[in-house]
C-alpha cells in the first residue's frame, strides 16, 4: 500500500512476484550502502514478463528485474500538482545500465531524495542481458539468442513497462528517466524515441557525441582535457602538480635511455624487478589511472568506480582523489624549465642537468650522455618517486603494495591486491582480458585490418555463411568498452602502417535463405541496415551457453549489435600526457577512426564459441545506424524535456551534448540552452565528477552539486505538471 490507501500497486499480469521464477533475484554486492540511506534494502523486487523480440517475429519471454518501491506514491494533488483528483502521482524510472542494478538503486540518490515530495513511485529496471535479466541461452527456440541484446530492444523494454505500469490507474501518471553514463545515454534515447511514454529525462555524463559519426575534431581530446583540469587549480589542485606532469614524461623518456638512468630511477619508483628494462613502461603505468580517479573525483571516499573493476569487495577511493594524487610530491616546485608551446607539442623541457627538446612524438636530448652524479643532482629522481606515488593512488589503496610491476601493459584494474598478481577478471570476469585487449581505440582500432567490401569477402567470411570466422582471418575489431572502465589508448600507427582510406560501402542485407531470419531492424524510413542484420543466416543451431552471464554482459552485445563506437585521443596539447596519440599534427577524425567500408568482425566467432549465437559477421568503424536510428546532431534540437548534465572533471563530459558553441570548459555558462523553448538543456558542474549529481546528498559536495538539484528538480517538477495538464481526462 502506498501513501494513499486510493492508489494501489495491482500485480497486473506481466509482473508476478519475485518468488515464481527460477532464477533467483540479488545476490550481488551492493556497493556504496550507507546506514539511513535508501538501498537495495527498501525494494520489492519483481520479475516482468518482458518480450525477448519487439520488433521482429521471434517469439519468447524472459524475466526482467525491477526494484519498486511504492510507500510514497500518492494522489498528485496531495503532492502539489494540478491534476484530476483521481491522478497518481510520477513515475521516477532508472534505465538500467550495463551491471547489475544493485549498483545504481544504491548510488542515484536524486530519485530517492525527490519521490516523497513528489508522491512519486520510484522503479529501477534491469538492462536485458546482465546475469539476472536475459532470455533463455540455450535449448528450444534460442537460436541467434545473442542478437537480442540492442539499446533499441532495451529501450523498448522501458516502454512497455512503463505502459504496463500506468494500467493500474484510470488517469495517465507522469514517467520521468533517470540515468548516468551509459543509462545516460539510453535515458537520452528513450525521450527521442519514446516523447509520448517518457515525459523527461535526466541524462547525466552520457557521451553520446563520441561515436565516429558524431565526434569532431575539436572534441577528439576532451577525455584528457578534463582529466587535465582535474590535476589543475580550476579542478581543486594546483597548476604546478598538472605542469609537473607534463614535463614529467619526455625527461622521464630521456633519463631512460641510459643504462644507469635505469637503474638510478628504478629504487625511488620501488620496481619489483630490481631494475626497468624500460621507462616507457613505467609512463605507461603511471599514465594509465588517471581515467578513473577523474572520473571517481568526488568530494567523498566512493567505491562506485573501483567496485565497476573489482569483483567482491573492493576498497574506496579517497575523497578528491586526482588531489590526492597531486598530494603525492607533485605540487612541489622541482624547477622545472620549460620553453616553447606546450599547445602546439613543440616545447623543451629541463631539470638540473637533464634536458629534452618535444616535437610531437620526436624527442632529442642528452638523457644518454649524463653521468649518475648529474642524474642525481638534477632532481629528475625525486621528480619520478612523485609521478610513481600519485599513480600509487589508484594502484595502493589498500596501502600493503611494496614494489610496483612495470613489465609490460599497464593493468589498471590491478590495485591493491599484492605483488605479482596476474591480469585479473575485474569487469568481464573471464572475458575481460579478452576485451580489454579489443578495445577499439581511437588510434589503433584501424592499424591492423584492410577494407573490405562484402564482394571482396571471402567465402568463408560471408554474412550467409559460417558463424565463426577463421581463427587467422580475425582482425582486431574491437568494441569500446563501457564509460567508467576504459583502458589506456594505445598510439597511432605510423602512416606507412595504415590501411588504405575507402568510400563507406552502402551495403544491402545479407541474403535470408530458407527463412532463417536475422533479427529486424527497429523502423527506421531512410536509415542503414542495423548491424544484428549481418548475422549468420544459415546458423541454425540453437544456443548452447551454460553458467551465468559475466557481469556488465550487456556492455559487450551492445558494442557488437549496434557497432557503438567512441572515439577519442589524448596527448595533442591540451593535456598532461605525451606522446601524442596520433602520429602526425594534421590528424583528422577519419584518419583516428579508420577506414570505411564493411569488413570481417570478431564478435560472431568469440561469443559463438560459447555457444551464443545471432552476432554480426560483420563490422564497420564507420556505421551511421546508431546515428540514424536516434538523430545525431543534426535533429538534436528537435527534441525537449532533456537535462543532459555532465560534471567538467568527468573525462566523459567532452563528448556529451552541448549547443554550438558550449560545452564544459571553463568560463562557459552552467546551463546551456539546446532547445528553442528552453526545455533541452547541458547542465555543467564544475566540480563535478560522473554524474556527481545523480548521487546522494552529501554536505562534502561542492556548490555547483546543490545548484544542480535546484535546476533539475525544477524541470522534473514542470515536466509533470505539463503531462498532468496534456493528457487531463476531459
């Protein structure tokens, strides 16, 4: 029973109670509970009897989980709207993200703290294809099983339940979307495909602009831009730790060209092996945290971002954590000379006796000439242990690391958990070594694969043909991985190395013989074939996948099924890293994303091998479905009812939405209009982390986080108000 003894949660006849099914409900660790807070704790859980197929003829149901809890939704004119007297009060509705949504019914404070003055009902949805909410994966009528998991399908799963929510009352209640980061995104989505069931949305750190159709040159860089301004004074540090950093690199590369330089600098940075090999590997594992501890840089110690990486019970990070770092001996002021135009990657740089002179990726100097005496004396070593410990951050937080492991790729998933520790299964479980090494760069998805259209494939690489490719054939198409969980970018690939650039291929279906359908494309007048219709036609067989989904599964069916892409670079002058990602200054999006053209993709054969059928034969760097499909930038300003806010520390907020001309750079105005009618607009935090605003109050926050709430509870508020007013019973 609700506030109101009048308004009633019915069990309508798709949602049955949590007990019914076989698949059990919970079970995972719910992060960041706080005593007094809402959590996990306050839910009814309930199983909805969801489609597997809404826009094809594949016919089925699975169980979707949703978090409800109803004890304060009410009348809306005993929660202040002007409605009919019978009219419940809103919706507050979370699109589930890619994880399990215990995590975001225990983080999204905003719902909990607005819904009992708001007489609201407040419903968490799980997105299809995590470990708790998936269609069958193996016997009678599971074949292509894997081609169901689209942002399409999953947001079409929102709408109906919403639907179905709202027949439990006479008058139509109000639905508002709630989502952060990837559920940002969707959330974003829904209102542009869905304006008559959601009536706004919040849509917080949702870097929509980054897939190659949409992203531009000048947003290419503004991950490390923000990750920059968080070590910086405009973030809460200091402009010494950010001008620290970038001189550390290029004298780190010259001290490491000697032999000596080498084992001098390996005793302060504690290297487990004795001695680098390498310094290029140590930059690269001090480079590799700072991702994550800006996009974790809240007021307040928080394992939203480590718990994303950790299985069990990962520790916190500190409050501000990139001040932290800074902390660590990189505020000091080690005398550092530096002349030239760090904007232009065209600069010299000197400690002591140490000198190194940048051109781009070029670098000269006399690293191989100094003598130990000069090394030590010209600071460059004190200048490393300071780069080292404020890594140390992300990689020591449980405070028990004695040494550090340089040797090859930087893994910074791997804090914490004592020397010598293997490449762990943080976000993937088994699979995530796996993905990590696919991610599809912004420089280097492009390095190793020729175009090819679908006449060039080969026979056995066909779309109609065989569902896994030949092991030797597979090139490495990589999808992105999620927002809060991306690893370090690797360099752009010198141009002798390029694949030759090609006109995007306007390909048709592949062929559908014998019936056998690949699943449909959502309607869409004018738009591209979606990728899931690359499937392979012929694979007959049902799924044979056996055991539990990986935790944030859905992730990887998204990036396939719908060829998401994000595309970004780091080291082109605007930031604290070098060297430069792409190889030349005159770098464009085409020659970072890659060539065009349809090409052999890798998803079919890895998952196929698991025995999940349905993904894509096929891939293309370049596909416009997603763009198509949802609008891209060009009908942006079409839509209303959007909060697309975004913290300026966050690395994800460069590429979310902005009008011509915003975006979170300093100096810009807090709210930004998108819309004619002011409806659409960018909100920007500029102390803000990812999607800081989503989370509980906490007086730790900084000032933008409370005139943030201000703003989006007032749109949340008038949006209601005019669905009252739009669909009153005449």
């Amino acid at each position: 029973m609700f506030g109101d003894a009048g308004f009633l949660l019915l069990a309508a006849v798709s949602i049955v109670s949590a007990t019914l099914p076989p698949r059990p409900i919970g079970g995972w660790r719910q992060a960041e509970v706080v005593p007094g807070r809402p959590s996990t704790a306050n839910c009814t859980w309930k199983n909805f009897t969801q489609k597997i197929d809404h826009f094809g003829v594949a016919t089925g149901t699975f169980p979707q989980r949703l978090c409800i809890y109803d004890k304060w939704w009410k009348s809306a004119t005993r929660a202040g709207f002007s409605a009919a007297a019978d009219a419940p009060g809103p919706i507050l509705f979370y699109t589930g993200n890619e994880s399990p949504v215990e995590e975001y019914i225990n983080n999204t404070g905003l719902m909990w703290e607005i819904a009992e003055q708001m007489g609201a009902l407040i419903v968490f949805a799980e997105h299809r294809f995590e470990p708790l909410s998936h269609p069958a994966l193996c016997g009678h009528g599971t074949q292509k099983c894997f081609a169901f998991c689209t942002t399409a399908q999953a947001i079409a799963d929102w709408a109906t339940i919403i639907a179905d929510l709202r027949t439990q009352h006479t008058v139509r209640a109000p639905a508002v979307a709630f989502g952060g980061s990837y559920g940002g995104m969707i959330a974003g989505w829904f209102r542009i495909k869905y304006p008559e069931v959601i009536d706004g949305v919040i849509a917080a750190s949702a870097p929509i602009w980054q897939l190659a159709g949409t992203v531009q040159r000048e947003t290419l860089d503004m991950q490390a831009v923000a990750i920059t301004r968080g070590v910086s004074a405009a973030g809460g540090a200091t402009d010494q730790c950010r001008d620290n950093l970038i001189a550390a690199w290029p004298l780190l590369h010259e001290l490491g060209k000697s032999v000596d330089g080498l084992k001098l600098v390996s005793e302060p940075v504690k290297a487990c092996s004795g001695t680098l090999k390498s310094v290029d590997s140590l930059i690269s594992w001090a480079q590799g945290p700072y991702f994550y501890l800006a996009e974790g840089n809240y007021p307040f110690p928080s394992d939203y971002i480590t718990f994303s990486l950790r299985p069990g019970n990962p520790p916190p990070l500190p409050a501000w954590p990139m001040r932290v770092a800074c902390e660590q001996g990189l505020n000091r002021d080690f005398g550092v000379q530096l002349r030239g135009s760090v904007r232009d990657v065209r600069y010299s740089v000197s400690l002591g006796a140490l000198h190194a002179d940048v051109d781009w990726r070029d670098i000269s100097g006399n690293g191989a000439t100094l003598t130990n005496d000069e090394i030590v004396s010209s600071g460059i070593l004190d200048l490393a242990k300071a780069v080292a410990d404020a890594a140390g951050v992300w990689y020591n937080l449980t405070k028990d690391v004695t040494c550090n492991n340089f040797g090859g790729a930087a893994d910074v998933t791997k804090f914490g958990l004592g020397r010598g520790l293997g490449r762990s299964g943080a976000r993937h479980g088994a699979r995530s070594s796996v993905l990590s090494a696919r991610k599809m760069s912004a420089a280097s998805s492009h390095d190793v694969a020729t175009t090819l259209t679908v006449a060039e494939l080969k026979p056995e690489l066909k779309p109609e043909l065989k569902p896994e490719l030949k092991p030797e054939l597979k090139p490495e198409l990589k999808p992105e991985l999620k927002p809060e969980l991306k690893p370090e970018l690797k360099p752009e690939l010198k141009p002798e190395l390029k694949p030759e650039l090609k006109p995007e291929l306007k390909a048709d279906p592949p062929p559908v013989p014998g019936g056998q359908l690949c699943p449909t494309c959502p309607p869409c007048e004018g738009c591209p074939v979606c990728p899931v219709q690359y499937c392979n036609v012929t694979q007959t067989a049902e799924c044979s996948h056996s055991g539990e989904l990986d935790k944030t599964f859905s992730w990887d069916g998204i990036c396939c099924n719908d060829a998401l892409s994000q595309i970004d670079i780091h080291g082109v002058g605007r930031d604290i890293f070098w060297p430069p990602q792409p190889a030349f200054r005159n770098y464009t999006v085409e020659s970072v994303v890659g060539p065009h053209g349809l090409r052999p993709g890798w998803c079919a054969s890895e998952y196929g091998r698991d025995g999940l059928y349905g993904a894509p034969l096929i891939t293309d760097l370049w596909s416009t479905w997603m763009e198509a499909y949802y609008g891209g930038r060009d009908h942006i300003t079409e839509h209303t009812n959007i909060v697309w806010s975004n913290g300026a520390l966050d690395p994800w907020s460069g590429q979310g939405v902005y009008p011509p001309g915003g975006g979170p750079e300093v100096g810009k105005p807090m709210v930004q209009n998108i819309s004619a009618d002011g409806s659409q607009f960018a909100l920007i935090l500029d102390l803000g982390a990812h999607h800081l605003d989503l989370m509980f109050t906490d007086a730790r926050n900084p000032p933008c986080f409370f005139e943030a709430r201000a703003i989006e509870e007032r749109a949340i508020r008038q949006w209601c108000q005019q669905a009252y007013d739009t669909h009153a019973p005449s």
